[in-house]
C-alpha cells in the first residue's frame, strides 16, 4: 500500500476551494488502496489529531502561514509524522504560496521546513500551484527556486504567470480542477429559495463570501462590488424582477444597521438593493450543489482567477454561468456560448448580459446545455488520473 502525505495550509472538509481539490483528491485515493493523510492548520475545537472519512488529519500550528515557528520544534515534529506515515510521496497544496499569510516570512519559513526534511528523507516532494495572483513574489521566490520534485499548474494562466516570475523546476505540467460532476447534475432544488422565486423571478447566484470575516469590509477579489452595481443599472432601467442570493450569518435589514458592515450597507442602498438582495447562512459544500440548482444565473465576476471551481459547477449544475474575462477563465468559459465573460470593471456590459440573459429563455437553454458538455469534461476521475501518472512519474 502506498502512503501520501498531502499538505495543505487550511483543511476544512467540505467548504470548498482548494479544501476540495485536497478532500477530492484524498478520497480517489483512499479508493485506489492508498493510506492517506492530511497534514494542515490547527481549527479550533478541532483536537491535534482525528479522523475525517477514513483520512487521517494532523493539525499543527506551523502550517498557520502566518505564525513563526522554532526550526527545531518544527522539524522534531515532522519527523515523527514522517516516521509514523512512512509517505512514499509528499503532495503541498500551494507550498510556493503561503494562503492567506499576514507574515509572509513566517509562512515561507514555514514551508521550507517542510521541504528541507523531505528532502532529507529522500521523499519526493510535489507543489500544486493554485495560485498566480501571489501578493509578495519577492517574499515568495526562495520557495519557487526550491528544486520540488514536480510542480502542478491548474491552468496555462498560472504556469505562464510562474514562468514570467522564473522558477527551479524542470518537471511540470498543467492538471485542470475537476468536480464530481454527478452531485452538481443530479442535486435537488432548495426549498427555501424554491420559496423565493414567485412568479417569472429569477435568481442570480453568488457563492463566493462577500466580506471579510476577520474586519467586515467587502471582500474584493470576487468582486460582488461588480454584481451589485450592474443589478442597480437594472433596477434603474426598470427590470426588477430579480433576486441576488449571497451567503452571510446576517439578513439585509441586519446588515443596514451595523456599523462594521458600512460598506456593504452603502453598496446596498447605493444601489436600490434592498428588495432584490437576500443573504442565507453560510453553507457547507455539501449544501452548496441544491443552490446551485434552485438558481437560474450563476455570477462570480472576479478580479481574476487563477481556474475557479464556481464556474465549472455552475455549468455541470446546467445553469448560465458568468465569468470575467481574466485569468484562467478563458480556458473555461467561451464567451456567448457555454457561458458569458464581461470585464471586471464593466458594470454595464454586466447589467446587458444579466437582462439579456433573463428576457431570452431560448438563448439561456442553449448555454445551459452546452455548459453540460463543457463540465462533463472537468471530472475528479479525469483530475486525479492524471496526478496518478505524475505519481507514478515521480516515483519512478
């Protein structure tokens, strides 16, 4: 039996994102007779050590990328992983970018460590690369100019960002992200938002966080600032027929009074929002696919993404999906016909495309259904086969 060591800076089973990528690629595993374990951040409540669906989690404050910690206590501690697990293959889920680090000195301090001692095991050691948009590449080269043994790029965006920065490795190559293309297809609509469609209304989907946990302001990347505003552009023009759904532990009337959310309550009022605005709690992943399903527009317009996994589960969910035209986004979405693409700064173009979209049900039905086609393509199957031969590569 073959054991993995997979890395990664947060582990929270199923709430999406790079969590998934691991929790999808942990359980293909786990199929194919492999020992698994995953290696990540300490949660609070969570104890140092437990069991998630036959993976074996081990939290440790180092892998917080933003805590310092002593080399030495680091490395006594890996090496008891080590020798424990006995991994014949190390897999670091953005081991060149420290996710989310205030202390970026920390994080890549951090990371080397984890490097240095596979390499003094004789383990090989893979960097899965999810990311491009890297907010310190000067903090961050001493990572990229580590000989990993093989990098993994989700999208040709990021390797040609990576390229442009310059990094050591010679073995490379590009896995796209896949989902389980069946659980978006086949989920059921949500009943309370099922509620909430009376009459001719349509529901334009935001799965992504609109603001900052930790201070309350909007989050920017995802660019819910965009939506917002095109929305407010339709209102104007007289099409109100309409919900926004967002995720957020507050409703809008909450949201209006409290002080720490200003700046979503401006965006709000600014725009005319508050009838066509409607937040639910924060859901798992689990959840997340009967949202998808109740919705009718899915709309995620980011600054840029490296290869977002919202789009590709809004088209195997079969629902129209918008993107902007940036990053590794082109490489999913063709503009007009699995999906549409706008500008991240084009509030207008935005507002044509969501009314176009919305009084046009013979047009949604054709990208809903060519959108199928382009999801059936991004399966987990198809993802981790392909990091089965690197495996094999790598070990060879």
């Amino acid at each position: 039996m073959k054991s993995i060591l997979l890395i990664g800076w947060y582990f929270y089973p199923n709430l999406g994102g790079v969590e998934t990528v691991m929790l999808n690629q942990a359980r293909f595993f786990l199929k194919k007779g492999y020992k698994i374990t995953v290696l990540t951040s300490k949660i609070e409540g969570h104890p140092d050590e437990e069991e998630f669906e036959k993976i074996l989690i081990l939290r440790r404050t180092y892998l917080d990328s933003s805590r310092a910690e002593e080399q030495q206590k680091v490395e006594e501690d890996l090496k008891r992983i080590i020798e424990v697990t006995k991994p014949d293959i190390i897999h670091f889920h953005n081991g060149s970018y420290p996710a989310g680090s205030t202390n970026i000195t920390a994080g890549v301090q951090n990371a080397k460590a984890i490097f240095n001692l596979a390499k003094r095991y004789r383990i090989p050691i893979i960097d899965h690369a999810h990311n491009a948009q890297l907010k310190n590449p000067e903090a961050t080269k001493a990572l990229r100019e580590l000989a990993w043994d093989y990098l993994i790029f989700v999208s040709r965006f990021v390797q040609e960002e990576w390229k442009k920065l310059g990094f050591a490795t010679k073995r490379y190559s590009i896995v796209k992200n896949g989902i389980e293309v069946e659980k978006f297809a086949k989920a059921k609509p949500d009943q309370k938002v099922k509620r909430l469609k009376r009459g001719n209304k349509k529901i334009i989907f935001f799965p992504a966080r609109i603001v900052k946990i930790s201070t309350g302001e909007l989050s920017g990347q995802k660019n819910f600032r965009l939506l917002a505003k095109a929305c407010g552009i339709l209102i104007k023009r007289d099409f109100k027929d309409f919900l926004i759904l967002g995720f957020l532990d507050k409703s809008v009337k909450e949201v209006l009074k409290e002080p720490k959310l200003k700046g979503l309550a401006d965006l709000i009022k600014e725009n005319s929002l508050e009838k066509n605005l409607v937040f639910l709690p924060p859901a798992s992943y689990d959840q997340m696919p009967s949202y998808y399903k109740s919705s009718d527009i899915v709309c995620v317009p980011s600054i840029k993404e490296a290869f977002s996994l919202t789009h590709i589960e809004a088209l195997a969910s079969g629902k129209v999906a918008i993107a902007t035209n940036t990053g590794g986004t082109p490489e999913l979405i063709k503009n007009g016909i699995n999906g549409f693409m706008v500008r991240p700064d084009d509030p207008d173009g935005l507002a044509d495309i969501l009314s176009k979209i919305m009084k046009d049900q013979r047009l949604a039905d054709e990208i809903k259904l060519n959108g199928l086609k382009t999801a059936s393509l991004f399966t987990v199957e198809r993802a981790m086969n392909q990091i089965k031969k690197i495996y094999q590569e790598v070990l060879s």
